[in-house]
C-alpha cells in the first residue's frame, strides 16, 4: 500500500511527499483508516515505526476537511451524522469566537476558540517532538500547531493560546493549568491523544488526565486514541471509562524489543563498573551512544568520568532546566557530542537517528523500561547493540527482564580485562540466575573485542 492510497487530506498527501515517504509503516496502514473514521482507537507497536505519523495524519485531513451537513431525520429532527466530527460554534483556523466569554462556575471563560486536537504526552521532549512532527505533516495546511508544557514561563504561550491553535501538544500539568486559569477551553475538541500512556500511568499523571478528560466533550462527542506499550489494569480502567468500543491495533508482539537490535549482559563487580564502560567504549566502534543511568547523580558522575577520559559527552535528565535538555538532545542529533547519558526521561518515545548503541550503566529495575531503552537504536530497520553491565545486586531485575521479553540474553566477558573476582562468573545453570555462564571473543555486531581504538 502506498500513501495516496490511504483517503488522506490533498495537504496531507503534499506533506508526505515533501518528507519524501511512500509506503506507510505498518502501525500506520492499520491505524490511519480507524483514526480517519472516526472510531476510538488503542495502538500498540515497537518503537521506531512511525506511531506518531499514524495519528497526525488522519487528525490533520479529518480537520482539513469541512464539517460534515446536518440532516433531518423522520420527526423533522436535525442530528450530526458523526457525532464526534460536531463543530457547532467553532471558528476553524483559531479565529476569536465573540461572546464567548460567560463563566462557568465563577470561571472566566476564554474569548478565542480552542483547540479541535490535543495530544497529551508525559515530557516535555515528547511534547516538543510531537509538535515538531505536526509542524512537518500541516506544512501545506492553513492548520496551526501549538505546544504547551511547564519549567518555562506562560508568556508564549499565552500568547499562542490567544491566537487560537488548531491543534495543542502539551504536558498534563501545564494544561491543568491553563484550564483552572479559564485560558484554554476544550468544549470545541474533536479528537484526544493519549500517547505514552503506560509512562503517563508510571509518572503519575492519569489522575491529571481525567481531569482533562472531563473538561472535553462527553466520550460519544469525541474521538480519544490512545497508544500504550502495554495496558496495566489502571489504563485498563481509564479505557473503560473514557473510550467508546476502541478499535484494538497491536503491530508484532507487544513486549519484544526490535529484532534488529543484538543484547549482550556484562556481568562486573560493583567497584569496577566505570572502569568496565570506558573499556567498552574504547574497544567498541560506534557512531553515537546513549547510556543509560537510573539515578539523576549517577547521571553527572558517568557524564563526568567520560568527559575526564576525552569523550565529547552531555548529560540529560530533570534536574536540568527545558533549555539545557534542548541543548543536549540537539547537539546529540548534530553530532556535536557522540556520548549522551541520561536517566529514562531519553527512553521514551524520542527520535534520535543514528544510534548505534545503548548501554545500560544500571539495569532498569522495570522490565518495559528495558525495551524502552534499547529502542533508541536499531531505529527504522536499521541494526543496533545493547549492553548491559550487570553486578550480583541487580541480578533479579536481569530475571525480570528476560522474563518479559522471552528469551535469555547472551553473557560476555571481554578479553584481557583485569576483572576483580565476582560470585556471578561462578554461577551454573539453575543457580541464582539460568545461563549466566559467559564468554569472550566477537558479541555481535558493529563491534568486537580487540585491541582496535573507538570510532572518533
């Protein structure tokens, strides 16, 4: 199948010309047709194959397109043919809605129209790169793309808010905000993204999403997406309470990382881990690589010990403010430093191409968090390698993991490494933890252990 066969909008076919794409990615050939009817959807698929593009497009050509004609049933009756595409009252393009401004509960009520789209993601990175694939996809639309998210000042955004945006991608918090401050209205919204929803469960946001969700349209007036990694009992419950008889899309199996992505375990004494990553490092050829830590210090002292041993690294995690996190996934992308390490704030959902590895410092103590790591590399078919350093105390998480995702993960030891002793390299088959028996030699591919420098 090809794009132009998939009933998109004329500004949406341009678009996706112009970004010189052909053939939708399956998780888009599945979901487009559901979000273009209008039915409530729940997408599921690996990362890295095109989930966002699977949602923006139809929204953009759903609200490319004129309100479909009211027509009169047999009692003389005037009703929507599709509820959820109703606009009565809306000004499209933003434009200000006069008298609109009554309040509601002692609430002043803004005097622009709001959004007819809103896309709810769990960070800021995820807010911003979804807007910037709006901002791609409405390139021949008069449509207007608008993001919202906190630790930074309300002035902009106000400002587009008064504009009027089309479409709004934001943060839970901040846009709690805007409605407690009577600033934006969703009484005109059309179509509700919930993205990431599993990280949004994780961080504690879904109670901030119900509140959203109930300043929306009613469920049978609206159309609500949501797509989850996986669907844990309390997403389960917001489905059931927020979604009308969801369309299910699951591409491939829902908890197996990328197959072009090769996994090898680096079992290491806890006093040599820093010492384990730099020779990793140093004897493996890579273009760019993302290392993962699971606590914000643990962050700044692996930053600090590669930057110390010549690395050109950034670091990335909450404690910095919007600007510096900015900074460091753009010049990621650029090439201006070939080392990022963050803590998961960078697993989820972010588009970097050209990862060729990720290295787990600490292994994530949730096994989804695992596949969500690894799938920063081996993006868009391409091939990747992930490490991991193990020591004894994370050994059940090491369980967990393989566990989940199915199947046993390889141990290595890399050659004429000076490893102090640990009780791991003695453990057999059914001892503590199956098959961590481990080798040396070549561990996949884009690398091997020899006495080659790191890729400058």
């Amino acid at each position: 199948m090809l794009f132009d066969e998939l009933s998109l909008s004329e500004d949406a076919r341009l678009a996706v010309r112009a970004a010189g794409y052909v053939e939708p990615t399956p998780i888009q050939e599945r979901a487009i047709p559901v979000v273009l009817s209008g039915r409530d959807l729940i997408g599921s698929a690996q990362t890295g194959t095109g989930k966002t593009a699977a949602f923006a497009l139809p929204i953009i050509s759903r609200l490319d397109q004129p309100p479909k004609p009211v027509a009169a049933d047999g009692d003389g009756k005037s009703e929507a043919r599709s509820p959820k595409l109703e606009t009565e009252g809306h000004h499209p393009r933003g434009r200000r809605s006069r008298g609109d401004s009554r309040s509601r509960g002692g609430q002043k009520q803004p005097t622009f129209a709001g959004p007819r789209a809103l896309v709810i993601e769990p960070t800021r990175e995820l807010a911003l790169q979804v807007e910037e694939a709006f901002r791609t996809f409405t390139k021949f639309s008069p449509l207007r793309v608008g993001v919202m998210y906190g630790g930074v000042g309300y002035a902009k955004q106000v400002e587009l808010l008064q504009k009027g945006m089309d479409i709004w991608v934001g943060t839970p918090g901040r846009m709690l905000d805007f409605l407690e401050r009577g600033e934006l209205s969703l009484q005109h919204l059309q179509t509700v993204v919930l993205d990431e929803a599993d990280r949004l469960l994780d961080m504690g946001f879904l109670p901030d999403v119900r509140r959203i969700l109930e300043q929306c349209p009613p469920r049978d007036k609206r159309q609500t997406l949501l797509f989850s990694a996986t669907i844990p009992p309390e997403i389960q419950t917001l489905v059931n309470w927020a979604m009308t008889e969801p369309e299910i899309v699951e591409i491939g199996i829902r908890r197996s990382p990328a197959e072009t992505v090769t996994h090898a375990l680096y079992p290491v004494a806890n006093d040599q881990k820093y010492q384990l990553l730099h020779e990793l490092l140093e004897r493996t050829h890579y273009e760019s690589v993302i290392v993962f830590c699971r606590m914000k210090s643990g962050v700044d002292l692996v930053a600090g010990s590669l930057e110390r041993e010549g690395h050109k690294v950034i670091a990335m995690h909450s404690d910095r403010n919007q600007s510096e996190r900015e900074e460091a996934l753009r010049g990621f992308r650029e090439g201006k430093y070939e080392v990022l390490v963050a803590t998961d704030i960078a697993a989820r959902g972010l588009d970097i191409a050209g990862v060729t590895h990720v290295i787990n410092f600490d292994v994530p103590q949730h096994p989804e968090d695992y596949v969500h790591r690894i799938g920063r590399t081996g993006r868009a078919a391409k091939e990747g390698d992930a490490l991991t350093l193990v020591t004894a105390d994370e050994v059940l998480h090491v369980q967990s993991i393989e566990r989940f995702i199915g199947r046993p993960i390889e141990r290595k030891k890399i050659d004429n490494f000076n490893y102090t002793y640990t009780a791991l390299f003695a453990l057999k088959e059914g001892e503590g933890i199956d098959r961590f028996r481990v080798s040396g030699g070549r561990a996949g591919k884009g690398y091997s252990f020899s006495t080659g420098r790191r890729r400058r």
